[in-house]
C-alpha cells in the first residue's frame, strides 16, 4: 500500500482539540486565538450556532461538535474553550473541551479516497506519539458547516469564505 502525504500540510505544528473521546488536530498556523466559553453571547444561537463570540470587535459564529464529529445543539459543561481559527483574521469559533499545542510537528497522511467525501471535515491522518489523530483545515470546516447548512434552512458560511 502506498503512503500519499499531503504536500500543503507535510511537517507541521498542529492544535489539538479535544471533545469527548476524540481528538481532532488543526494545523496551528490557523489557530487566531482563544476564548472562554464563559465569553459567548448565545442570545442568538439556532439550530446550528451554538453562540456568538466577540474577537477583535467583531462577532463570529461559534460551532461545537460531539464525539462523532455530530453537530451540537447545546454547549456541554464540560466544553471550556472556543478556538478561534483564521490564520490572519479569526471567522470561526469551534468550541472543544480543551486545546494543547503538539510540541513536535507531525506529518499528515491524505485519506484513502475510499474514506473521502467532499463535506467531510477530516481529511487526515496523522501518527503522533503512537496515537493517530484525525486531522482537518480551517477550509474544510467551513465547507463541512456550510453543507450542513444547506440541508438546513440555508448557508451561513460559503466554501468561497474559506480561502
């Protein structure tokens, strides 16, 4: 079997967040900031926002997910942080139960294509310290959400937003 690394994302720091019994790695150069979830404004929440959260003055939509990768409906007490992604300016919040920085780069292999699916926000693997972690993009959960969305009542974000 052959082993297809993924030349845009080969070699690098990654974030980690961490939900219930899953751990899901980002590249780190998209993560803009933290947040506490104590921070959020939920007054407007619907069926797939969880809450608002405030960076740099502006309000961005604020998503969580389960253990399997599943849409919430509500925070869990147990989630603490919202990590804010958009490498130059933060769009996005996902809210996890905590955030830890790999210390080693670690290099991410392309999922078979009989995994695959356009909407699917993994598009990863990587080996870290024994562990494999399924790794996604800041471009991939945005498109992940905005298909979810239109299933919905419409697009909030665009995969053009992405980029």
């Amino acid at each position: 079997m052959s082993r297809q690394v993924l030349s845009q994302n080969a070699e690098q720091l990654m974030a980690v967040l961490n939900f219930a019994g899953l751990r899901l790695a980002v590249p780190l150069a998209e993560v803009h900031s933290l947040s506490s979830v104590l921070d959020l404004d939920d007054s407007q929440a619907n069926a797939s926002i969880l809450a608002q959260v405030e960076v740099n003055g502006r309000e961005l939509p604020a998503f969580g997910f389960d253990a399997e990768l599943g849409p919430l409906h509500s925070v869990p007490d147990d989630y603490r942080v919202c990590v804010n992604l958009g490498a130059a300016t933060a769009e996005l919040g996902i809210l996890c139960q905590s955030i830890e920085t790999l210390e080693q780069t670690v290099s991410e292999e392309a999922l078979p294509a009989c995994l695959s699916t356009v909407s699917s926000m993994v598009k990863g693997l990587a080996l870290h310290n024994e562990e494999v972690l399924l790794c996604t993009h800041f471009s991939a959960l945005v498109a992940h959400i905005a298909a979810a969305e239109q299933v919905g009542a419409g697009a909030l974000l665009s995969a053009g937003e992405a980029s």
